[in-house]
C-alpha cells in the first residue's frame, strides 16, 4: 500500500481508519467489479492477444451540434466474448475522406429518428480499411453497444460503410481491417474468434426469446442474432476468412472451436 495512503488513514479516528482499511484491501473500488469494465492496461496479458489497430476517435467525425447531444454515461459489461458484423446499408462508392461525414450522418439518425442515446455500433470501418470509435465509453473496455438487439451485452458491434448484398465487392481492405479489430478486441478476453460463444438474449424481439441462451459463432453476422439480411450476403460470405485471419493475428494453431462465455443475466431492450 503507498505510504501516502497510509498517512491518510493515520489521520482518520480509530474505527474509520479501520473500516477505510477494510475496504481498500478488498479493492471495492476496482471498476472491474463495480461492473464498469475493467482498463485493458489493468488486466492480465491474455495468452493470445494480437496488437491493437489504429483506431481514429470520435473527435473525428463528431461536429459541434453532435458533441453538444446530452447522453447518459456509457454502460459497461465485463468483457467481450463475440462481435457482431453490420453494414450501414449506405452507398459504397464514396471517397475515404468522406467516411466522418458519412458516420456523423448515422449517428443524426439513430439518435435523431431513432432517438437512442449515442450510435449504436462500437466501431465502424471504411473502404479503405480506415477504423473508426463509434459508440463512446473508451476502446478497450467491454462497452454496452446497441446494434443487435437481445445480444449487446458481452458484445461489440463493428459496422462496414457501404451495402453488401449478393453480387457486391467487398473491399479486402475493410475486411483485414475488420479481422485486425476482432483479433485484438477478442484478444482482450482470450476468445478464439473461430469459437462459439453462449449468450442470453435480454429481448423477445431477437430471434431467441427473452432470458434464452444462444450459441453463436464469436464472429457473427447480425442475421444470426436479429430477424434481418445485414451484413448482407456478400460480406456474410467473408465471415469464415476474417475468423480464420483474426486467428492467425492472435497466433493461434489450427484447433477445434470451443464455446466462450458462460451464460449471465443481460438487461435492457435495445
């Protein structure tokens, strides 16, 4: 304990010294289990980890008008143990530079139209393999998202820009960019993106009935979680080579898959 801490607490009377003593070395104050989600810097280096991507921040994309929206504090869940693939269902034919503009124009929808509290989606990639914050509350942590409904706990959610039904390219730079992040943000939790994980479904609207646990690939398509085509059957078809590619970058040999992440009580209805 710093010697400052325990100048501290000589100054305090007798039973709040030791009371304040207590509670220090139990480490209540810990975020990891106040349920915040623990720093990444905080934790123990996870067996197969891969390195974190560059990753643009949000100051990047959010204007004036969209940094002054009034948002409640990011909520957190106690790691990531499966992404959730999305397009945006927008043009595919834009320039690079337009991709902050493009992301500021669905976030004024979701929390415009939609009237959500922050975008949905944790990160968002362009074309040109460029990553993008999305939803606020810091990269490394287990950050609550809303981009599957029943399946945002223990979940992130990355969005391709662009729309990939059948018969569309999509572009190998956003889908090495989208195996890099799943590698690393995966990596955090030494899951196999090549695994299964269980989760619980928090709403009757997904495709499995509320408090139901489901078994998903650790990379999934939206579709598997949600009643809908998103990702699109293009980049649907990609999944199994960014799963087998996240694992390489987190040095992992060929091996069976094994389910990841024991089922827990989720909440919430986005």
């Amino acid at each position: 304990m710093p010697s400052a801490v325990l100048v501290l607490l000589g100054a305090l009377p007798g039973l709040t010294a030791v009371l304040a003593l207590a509670l220090f070395a139990r480490g209540v104050e810990r975020p990891g289990e106040l349920g915040l989600g623990q720093p990444a810097a905080d934790r123990p280096q996870p067996a197969h980890h891969a390195p974190r991507p560059r990753i643009v921040p949000r100051s990047a994309w959010l204007d004036r008008t969209a940094a002054a929206h009034s948002q409640p504090p990011p909520r957190y869940d106690d790691k990531v143990v499966a992404v959730f693939v999305h397009h945006t269902d927008s043009p595919n034919h834009y320039d690079c530079a337009e991709a902050p503009r493009i992301i500021r124009d669905l976030y004024a929808g979701q929390t415009g139209l939609r009237r959500w509290d922050d975008i949905g989606y944790n990160f968002l990639v362009d074309r040109c393999g460029t990553i993008y914050e999305g939803r606020a509350g810091g990269v490394e942590r287990p950050v609550t998202g809303a981009h599957t409904q029943g399946f945002n706990h223990r979940t992130t959610g990355i969005a391709a820009l662009g729309t990939f039904t059948a018969g569309v390219d999509v572009p190998r730079a956003m889908t090495d960019a989208i195996a890099a992040l799943t590698a690393w943000k995966l990596g955090l939790a030494d899951v196999d993106p090549r695994s299964r994980a269980r989760l619980v479904s928090s709403n009757g609207l997904s495709r499995y009935k509320a408090g139901s646990t489901a078994t998903l690939p650790a990379v999934a398509g939206h579709g598997e979680g949600f009643m809908t085509s998103c990702p699109g059957a293009a980049l649907t078809a990609r999944l199994p080579e960014i799963r087998q590619s996240a694992a390489r970058l987190q040095g992992r040999v060929p091996a069976r898959p094994v389910a990841t992440g024991a089922p827990q009580a989720t909440h919430g209805t986005r």
